[in-house]
C-alpha cells in the first residue's frame, strides 16, 4: 500500500469515531491529506480549515521547540484539534464542542502514532 | 506459575467476525485452553458484539466468558476508546462459575440474590480456598426526556417532571440510575468470602445504552458475575488522588440516597456553588455542564478512606449523584491530573509481585486525562513490567476484600492483582 493510502486508511479509522466530524493531515512534506468523506454538513468551513491550516506552520515552529503538542480552537458549535506529529506535520481533528473531548484524544494519540511510524518507515 | 497462561488480546478490526478471528488467534496461541475469558468492546461495536460473542463462545466451549460494554481500555498493546479486548486465562488450579441476574433497574436486590446463587450452585463442589468475584452491572442511563435534553433543569416544573419520571422511566423502561449498589448489596451478602472487583458497563459516557456480556448473550439491564475459586492470592486497591477542603453536610437526600436536596440546611444547588466559590450560573450552565462536572465531585468517608461522588444531574432545587451518599459530613474536594495520575502508582506499590492484573476505572478520569491516560499505562507497566493486565473504563467501580464491606467509587482507580 502506498504511503498516502495507508494514512488514509488511519484518517478513515478515526473518522468513524462517532464525535469526530472530519478529520486531515496537513504538513510541508506530506501536503494535504483527507479521508475520502467528512461528516461536517458546513463544507464551507471544511474547506476553510483544509486551504487554511499550514498557514500556522511558521508559529508552531516558534513554539514546537518549547513543547508544542496540541492547539485547540473553537468555531461555533465545532472544536478543532490539531495534533503535531513533528513540527511541520500536524493531525487535525474537527469535533463537536460539547464532545467528550478526552476519549475522542486517546484516539486522536493513536492515530498519530501510526501516521508517525507510517512516515518513519518511508524515511 | 508455568501452568497459568494468561493473554490479554486487543482488536482494532471493525466487522465482528474479523475482530473474533483475531482475538481468537493471539489467545489460542498464548492461553490455548482457557478456564474463563473477559471481554469488553467500546460502543462502537454494539452492531458487531453478537458475532464477536457467538464466534469467540464456540471456539472456546469450555470456557466461561463475560463483560460488557467500556468506554476504553488499556493494556501492554496501548491505549484505545475504540476497540475489543479479551483477558484469557488458562490454569488448571481454577474453578469458575457464571451468574447473571437480569432487570438490575427494575429489580436489583432480586437479580443480586439470583446472580449470587448461580455462583454458589456453580462452584459447591469445588476444593480450592481463596474466592473472587468479576462483577459486571449495567450501569447509568439517562432517559430521553422532551425538554430535558441537558444535564442541568433549570424550570421548578420540569424538575418536577423528571424526579416523578425517574421512577416510572425506572420501571417501565429500565432507564436512570444503575442501582449497581443494590445489587451488589445482595451478592456481597450471600457471598461474605470473596474478594471481589467490579466495573458498571457504559457506552461512549453519553450513557445512552450499555450492554452486558455472558457466553453468547448481548444483555441490558443485567449483571454478569463470573466467580472463581482457585489457589492462587490475590491483592486488592483502589485510590482517586482527591484531598478534602471544606466540610458541609447533607441535611436532606431522597431515600435512594442519589437526590440530595439540601445541602446545610439550603437548596443543593445554591449552597453547592458557594462552598466552591463559583458564580451559580457558570457552574451550572446548561450547556457546559457535561463537561464540568467531573471537576466537582465530593467526597464522603468509609471508615478512613474517601470515596469520591460526582453530580451528574442538576435540578433547580437538587442534584442527582451517580451512587449513593449518606447523610452528614461530606467533603468539598481538589484533584489534580498529577494526582490523579500519582494514585495509580501508589496504589499499586505496596502490592506483592503479580501474574496479572485486572482494574476497573471511572470513565470520568478518561474523559478527564484524555490523551494523558498514557501516564496511567506507563505506571501500570513500570509495575506489571512484560506480565499481562488490563484497565476498563467504566461508570462506577467497587473493591471488596474477603469478609470486608465493599467501597463503592466513582472517579477511582480500582485495582487487583492475581500472584501465586
């Protein structure tokens, strides 16, 4: 299996979560990768974030150095969680606000780890 | 202990029959002849648990197997809130036993006393001295009510509405409270000798339905116990990490002991938010309720240990407890994710050397920690070092030691561990 169809088959597993509403991998190597659906009926603001999201790479460099994990951002009903596999990648996650944000994140751990190795091993 | 085999097995797969072939593969390689076999799947499977049941209780006939629904698990191979785990044991020096008691909602003392017999019935004939008990109960389901959608009822009708619904959604549907406590007062009773760990079966903590397991039975509203009788020890504990601050009490509670109605003298709610110093209206915010309640339960004592209670219903003129309070002192508590993650450790330090451990812990503290849940896996391996164990997440916890009362938690960590 190819690289990018193997993050695809990690971003749809988690896409299937109940509380998660869309979900992608954007970075400087990888580009923008996305499941082949989204569950978010506000396309206009999937594709906002999708077209939008790697323009905070320049300040996450800044902060990765001091221990940057995670950056969460509410927009109306919806949570978005972006989750850095290294400091020019990042799993983003879109949930909603009143989700049980803890369980959808061991999840979202997870799938970082296997997009993490996935990308290692093409090292 | 070259004759016991244990094999905690986890799942990633998505169809039922894909999920049973590999829970089956790893544990018929590591524990191939097992006496009895837990199992437990996150909500996200409830379409699949008949298959994964049905496919799982044919491979292994002789052996006893039953769990039910979790928010999460952990073990060696991670942590995860959506998948199926299995914990398999195969030992000869082992005899096992399987009660269920159904319409735990509807009837808890009756189905405790039926659940409790099968146990005895089963194991009557056995030899070997030391007794435990798996306790598995349907835990909190929260009816759907029309306009009240929320976990905070603000209007003095509807309140009305919903504690006078309460006990009839309790009897005709089987939806509110688990009356786990209720059942476990019956078992307990008819069962003084063994030691015991018990978790109360949730979905994804939107408490809509959960589901208990026996052989190749997908139940609701049932308690499945699995006994044992066996040679080998077993050390138990539990911890919550939580330090009182202010003492208050509870001067008036509903005869369930879950509807606490005045707290000093005053309306629950109000004299609530003032000894937690904390604005009435954002504490009890309709919407952010949900999430914030786990940051406030409080804490009564049983003899010197805490044991933790959170609201999770508030009404405008009382607050509905996920089990059990008392009348008379209660604390006000704090908890920090260090603690919390700490307690974990120092519950499992003076412990002897384990073969396995099993624990059940409040969903509350997944939804709490979320990805941070790690911490409470590395304290568990750094213990447990390459020998299995597994963690489930559940809505209500309880330990027992043999010829003891039981504690009865909630966001706790609860804990046992089998050595020879």
């Amino acid at each position: 299996m190819a690289r990018n169809d193997e993050i695809i088959a990690v971003l749809e597993d988690l896409l299937r979560m109940e509380d998660v509403q869309a979900c992608l991998l954007t970075g400087r190597q990888t580009g923008t990768i996305t499941p082949k659906s989204t569950k978010l009926k506000n396309l206009v603001l999937w594709k906002l974030i999708m077209d939008s999201s790697h323009k905070l790479f320049p300040v996450i460099e800044d902060f990765y150095v001091y221990g940057l994990k995670r950056l969460y951002f509410e927009l109306g009903e919806y949570e978005v969680i972006m989750s850095f596999i290294d400091e020019f990648t990042a799993l983003i996650a879109v949930i909603p606000s009143l989700a049980n944000r803890g369980l959808v994140e061991v999840e979202i751990e997870s799938s970082k780890r296997a997009i993490k190795e996935i990308i290692g091993r093409q090292k | 202990m070259k004759d016991l085999k244990v094999c905690v097995a986890t799942s990633r797969q998505w169809k039922g029959m894909e999920v049973a072939a590999e829970l089956w593969s790893k544990i018929k390689k590591e524990s191939p002849d097992p006496k009895f076999i837990l199992l437990f799947a996150t909500i996200d499977y409830k379409d699949e648990f008949k298959e994964i049941l049905h496919r799982l209780a044919s491979e292994f006939s002789n052996a006893q197997l039953v769990g039910g629904s979790v928010a999460g698990f952990i073990n060696q191979d991670g942590c995860f809130t959506r998948g199926v785990t299995a914990l398999a044991v195969d030992y000869p020096n082992m005899d096992v036993a399987v009660g269920v008691g159904r319409n735990t909602k509807r009837n808890p003392e009756k189905a405790g006393s039926e659940c409790a017999r099968q146990i005895k019935e089963g194991l009557k004939s056995s030899k070997l001295k030391n007794s435990f008990l798996f306790s598995f109960i349907s835990g909190l389901e929260i009816p759907k009510m029309p306009g009240a959608g929320s976990s905070v009822i603000k209007s003095g009708i509807m309140t009305k509405l919903v504690k006078g619904g309460m006990g009839v959604s309790q009897f005709l549907m089987q939806k509110s409270v688990g009356r786990e406590e209720d059942v476990l007062d019956q078992i307990t009773k008819e069962l003084p000798d063994f030691g015991m760990i018990h978790g109360s079966t949730i979905d994804n903590v939107k408490v809509g339905k959960n589901y208990q397991f026996c052989g190749k039975e997908v139940l609701t509203n049932a308690a499945v116990c699995l006994g044992i009788r066996t040679n080998m020890n077993f050390d138990s504990g539990f911890g919550n990490g939580a330090k009182p601050d202010t003492k208050f009490n509870i001067t008036e509670i509903s005869k369930n002991n879950q509807i606490v109605s005045r707290i000093n003298g005053q309306p629950a709610p109000r004299e609530f938010s003032r000894l937690l110093k904390k604005p009435e209206d954002l504490l009890f915010d309709e919407k952010r309720f949900i999430k914030i309640f786990p940051y406030f339960p409080c804490g009564m004592y049983q003899g010197d240990r805490l044991l933790l209670r959170a609201f999770g219903l508030v009404m405008s003129d009382s607050m509905l407890t996920m089990s059990r309070m008392h009348k008379g002192d209660i604390f006000t508590v704090s908890i920090t994710g260090k603690n919390m993650i700490e307690c974990v450790k120092e519950t499992l330090s003076p412990m002897k050397k384990p073969e396995f451990g099993f624990a059940t812990e409040c969903a509350i503290r997944l939804m709490t920690l979320g990805s941070y849940i790690d911490k409470v896996r590395d304290n568990m391996k750094a213990f447990f070092k390459e020998k299995p164990f597994l963690v489930i997440y559940v809505s209500g916890e309880a330990l027992k030691k043999p010829n003891h009362e039981y504690f009865y938690m909630n966001e706790s960590f609860a804990v046992t561990t089998f050595r020879r």
